[in-house]
C-alpha cells in the first residue's frame, strides 16, 4: 500500500474509504490514530520530522528517551564543569594580575614578555659572566648603563694607544691589564736623568755592568773605611801624593830622635808628611799614623783603578777620576728596571734595538711616547677603580686579564640587554600602582608582573576561544566571565518552552557539576548523545583537538539536544507498542530519527493533523442537526 505520509491521505489506491490524515500518519507511524489533545501532539510530532535537531535512532526505544536524559545530564555536568574551571582560572589569573601590576593590567603592551632577550641570555655565556640585571630598577638600569658605556669607550680608545705604544716599545699589544700597566711603566722610564746606556740593555752584559758595579762598591767601601780612620791626621790630598809610599818607608825604616834630626833626607821626609797633616807640622806620633795615610792612599788607588778597568763597560758612569756611585747606581736601577719589565723584548734583538731607541741614555724619546703612556695611565686608574668597586668585584680578577679592548667589549655587551630592561621597566611603571605612586619595580619583579598579565590573557583567552561552544552550552545562562555560576539554569522571564527545557538540565548538570565526585560521564553516555554531546575536555589553550574549531566545538548546543529529547518523549508517550515493535519502531524512526530524510509534506500533513478533529467536529454537528429536523439520507426518514 503506498505510504500515506507521501500521498498526503485521502483515497486509499484500491478504491477504500478514504483515510483520515491522522490515522494515515498514524498508521504510517506505527500508533492508533489519535484524537483531540492527543492529535495536536500528534501534529507537533509529525512537524518534528521536518526539524533540523531530531532524536537518534536509538534514543526511540523503550526506555530511550530516559536513558538520553540521563546522559545528557551526564555529559552536560562534565562540559558545565569544565567551562567553570576555565572561567575560575581566568578570574584567579586575572585577580593576581591585578594584584602584580595593578587595575590597569590590561594596558600593558601585549608584546612585552619577562621571557629576557637573547642579548641579555647571552651575558651568561661572556667570560667573565655578565652581570645579573634581575635586581635593577629602572633608574639603576640607566646608571649602569652610562657608566658601562663610558668605561667601554674610555678602554676602547685606551687600547688602541697601549697598541701604539707597544709598538713604539717593540713589545706585543697587551694582553691584560697588568701587562698595560707594565706598558705605561716602561714608557715612564723614559723620563729619568740617569739611564741606562743601550749595550746595558743586552741580557749577557747586564750582569757584567753588575760585577763591575760590585767591585767598585767594594771598592768605594774601602775608601770610605779608610778615608774614615786617617781623615783626623792626614788631609785628602795625600791620597795623590806619588811619593808617599816610598817617603813612609823611608820614616820608618830610618833613625829617629837625634839620629833622624841631624838627617837631612829624614827632616825632608818629615816636612812633605807633616805639609799633609791636618795640623801642618811633623810630630813624633806621625810615625804611628803612616800606615793610616798609605791604605787611604791604596784604596784611592784601587777605585781608580777599577775606574779605568771597567771605562769601557760603564761608559759615562765612569768618570775619569772616581765613579759617583750614586749615579752609577741611578742608572743600574733604571737597567734592572727594564729587564724585570720587558724580558721577552730585550732578549730580541730587533725589538731591544727599539726599546732602546726610546727609553736608552742619550735618545729622546718618539713625541707621541708621553701622549699615549698618560692616556692609558688615566684609563688604567679609572678601570682599576671600577674594578675595585662592588660592582665588579668579584669578576675583578677576571676581566684585569683581559686585553683592554676585550673587557671593553665585555662592558658593551651589557648595554643593549640594559636599554631593553629600561623600556620594560618604564612600560611597567608606566602603567602604575594606585596603592603605590612612588613604584619603581626591580626587573624580578616587573618579569613577575608580566608573566602574571601573560598568564591573565592566556586563561582568558581560552575562555574566549571557548565561547561560541559554551554559548552552545549555556545559552542565554552566558555570559562570559560574568556568568555567574549559581544562576545557571535559573527560570527566566519570558521564556520559551524551549528555554524552559534547557533550563531544567542545565540546572540539574549544575548541580551534579558542584559535586566532588566528577566527572559524571563515561564513553557510553557521549556514544549515546552521539552529535549532540557537548565538548567538556578541549585541547590546551581553548584547542578541542585536531581539526576542530575552538569556538564552536561542542555539538548543536544545550537547546538543540533538549528539542530532540522532547521530540523522544513525545514519541514514546504516544506510541509506546510501536517503540515496542521492531517494525513499527523502525517505520516510526524512518520518520523522525535524526540523519533520516525529512517528508516533503511533513509541514502539510502537520496542517491536516490540525483541520482534521474541526471537520469531525463540523460532521457531528451536522448530523445532530439533520436528526433534530428529521433530515438525514434520501430514502430514509427521521425515525428510520
């Protein structure tokens, strides 16, 4: 027999009565034709298999529809739970950013991190470490940032004259901060009065010059000791007297009292010691103090002596009568000081010529020698009390093995790292504290701040990516982080009925979300809601999960599945024996399970369902008023 839901009733194709609509969507169906309040439930029914939200298939079955509500208050429970905690989270994150930063969070640039940049991750990486900027405020940031980039300046220029200068010197550019002092050093020894002639330079003949300068210490001692015993009797002069050692000899040797005094060679004798003698006259102790004379003579003798033997080796430190040990002295000193200093220079020939030409007796020195020793001199001070500050102290060691020109680089790698924490700091400041007008955070805490705003906007940016499904979800209950949790699902005014119905559950999930024991929902209950189960579990970040769209993920919504659970219901309640037959179930489901094609004429044979029971109604009336007149069919009478 052809379905009547498609021929829309009336005759039936072998010439039966005609079919009322309702009993032919009935029949089509699966239940008795019903009428009265029963049909105009009818008629929503059959409206229903136009819907676009339909029950599933095994939601109309005995007991489907119940087994469908429980599940969905199930699966609602979990995704209301979960919408909860990312708005929770999003209010807590938000409420300590407020709390680090103050009310005007919001303001802060999006793009500021407290990730540091990869300039300031690489101090840790420089030798000595960089220094730590965590502690810095804004205003200490741009201290050190001026002072570093002074003190780069000043030991980039300082280096490139310590460069200059050691080649004038014939050394090696330094390679620390000792050996630039060394540098200035040397260069200072061009100055001295008394200095070293150029052969004393030379590493074989230094010792030499320092023999020589021992024998005629020696030598000078002697003098001096003897000068010391005879100087009371004897004047200087007879140390030059040639004769004495033989007019001593002769004293001695020769008579003395009235012998010696009627001697004439004796009396002669007598007058050149006594023309010597500080008292210039010839006394009977002279005789005793001769040996005096001669060992002042012979120490005299033996420092010229020496004098003369070392000429050569000593060059102008040997003067022509007796060396000044003072001076000769001067200049070894001003010797020893260029070998303790410039060892590996003066061993090289090539190079020692060059120091020499420079800082050895009688050569003036390069014009430019004094300009570029006083500029590293003043840089040297200034980089040794940077060094012996706090700030550098315990790198000190460290950088002073540095090459000026290295520790200037050390200095200047800072200032980029500085400028950025400065402009973070400000940005951070900038945005204020009502609590604190004076607030000027350290960059510790401004990357606290920071880190607290970027978690604030990564919470509630999963919130909001999550919106269009807790819409879904919630339905007019949303309100984004305003939703409040204890109105969900409570009675609004002017509702539809099917904001009534979702009320109702969500109310209900509600309530089963508040209990500790969650979640509620296994497999079987999302198998069972099939599309319309909503999303409680989305991805990282608001992400439900491959291929999904965060904000409208989740399924139809919350109004949807109570449309569809409405529509189960409805069928079960008018047609528990068909939902019974697998036969009737199956034609029932044909028409209203969801995914099935939906009647052209559903709309049409609704309309029917409805202008049906007024025609029965109009029939009725009819006949009791042909009854009341005794009209009725022809051939027959009232009473008949």
């Amino acid at each position: 027999m052809t379905n009547p839901i498609a021929s829309g009733g009336g005759e039936d194709p072998e010439g039966s009565e005609a079919v009322p609509a309702p009993d032919a969507v009935a029949r089509a169906s699966g239940p008795t034709a019903p009428h009265g309040a029963a049909a105009e439930e009818l008629r929503a029914l059959v409206a229903a298999a136009g819907a676009d939200h339909r029950p599933l298939d095994h939601w109309l079955a005995p007991g489907g529809p119940e087994a469908a509500e429980d599940a969905a208050v199930r699966v609602t429970a979990d995704a209301l739970r979960a919408f909860l905690a990312r708005r929770a989270e999003a209010l807590a994150a938000r409420e300590r950013a407020a709390a680090a930063a103050g009310p005007r969070w919001t303001a802060l640039p999006p793009a500021l991190t407290g990730r540091p940049p990869a300039a300031e991750q690489a101090l840790a990486a420089l030798r000595p470490e960089g220094l730590g900027l965590a502690p810095l405020t804004r205003a200490r940031a741009a201290d050190l940032a001026r002072g570093l980039s002074g003190l780069a300046a000043h030991l980039e220029k300082a280096d490139a004259r310590a460069s200059a200068l050691a080649a004038l010197l014939g050394r090696d550019a330094p390679r620390s901060t000792r050996e630039a002092e060394e540098l200035v050093s040397l260069a200072g020894l061009a100055a001295g009065p008394h200095r070293a002639p150029e052969h004393w330079l030379d590493p074989e003949v230094l010792p030499r010059v320092r023999a020589a300068r021992a024998d005629l210490a020696d030598a000078t001692r002697r003098l001096a000791e003897t000068e010391a015993a005879a100087t009371a009797t004897f004047r200087p002069e007879i140390v030059t007297l040639p004769e004495l050692p033989d007019v001593a000899r002769r004293l001695t040797e020769g008579a003395r009292g009235l012998g010696g005094t009627l001697s004439g060679t004796v009396r002669a004798d007598r007058r050149i010691i006594g023309a010597f003698t500080t008292a210039g006259t010839w006394r009977r102790d002279l005789y005793d103090k001769l040996p005096l004379a001669l060992a002042w003579s012979a120490a005299h003798e033996r420092l010229r002596s020496l004098v003369r033997a070392h000429g050569a080796l000593l060059g102008r430190y040997a003067a022509p009568e007796l060396a000044d040990p003072a001076v000769l002295d001067a200049a070894l000193g001003h010797a020893e000081a260029l070998h303790r200093l410039a060892p590996d220079t003066l061993a090289d020939p090539r190079r020692r010529g060059l120091l020499a030409g420079q800082l050895a007796d009688g050569r003036t020195p390069a014009p430019e020698l004094t300009g570029h020793a006083a500029a590293v001199r003043d840089a040297l001070a200034d980089w040794r009390g940077v060094l012996r500050g706090p700030l550098l102290a315990d790198r000190a060691e460290e950088l002073a093995g540095q090459p000026l020109g290295r520790a200037a680089r050390w200095a200047s790698a800072h200032l980029a790292p500085l400028a950025a924490a400065a402009e973070l700091l400000g940005a951070v400041a900038a945005v204020g504290r009502d609590d604190d007008p004076a607030y000027a955070p350290t960059l510790e805490e401004a990357r606290t701040v920071l880190d607290a705003v970027r978690e604030a906007r990564r919470a509630t940016g999963a919130l909001d990516a999550r919106a269009g499904a807790d819409r879904l979800l919630l339905g007019p209950w949303y309100q984004g982080l305003d939703t409040e949790p204890s109105g969900i699902g409570a009675p609004l005014p002017d509702a539809t009925p099917g904001q009534a119905a979702a009320g109702e559950l969500l109310a209900r999930a509600r309530d089963l979300a508040a209990r500790a024991d969650g979640p509620h929902a296994e497999d079987r209950h999302r198998e069972l809601l099939g599309r319309y189960a909503p999303d409680a579990a989305p991805g990282t970040d608001g992400d439900p999960g491959a291929g999904g769209d965060p904000g409208t993920a989740g399924g139809p919504g919350t109004l949807a599945l109570c449309r569809a659970l409405d529509i189960a219901r409805t069928a079960e309640r008018l047609a528990p024996d068909a939902l019974a037959d697998p036969e009737s179930r199956a034609r029932l489901a044909g028409l209203l399970a969801d995914g099935r094609p939906a009647p052209r004429d559903a709309p049409r044979q609704a309309g029917e369902i409805r202008a049906e029971p007024s025609a029965r109604r109009r029939g009725a009336q009819g006949g009791r008023r042909r009854a009341r007149t005794g009209g009725g069919r022809p051939g027959t009478t009232g009473h008949g």
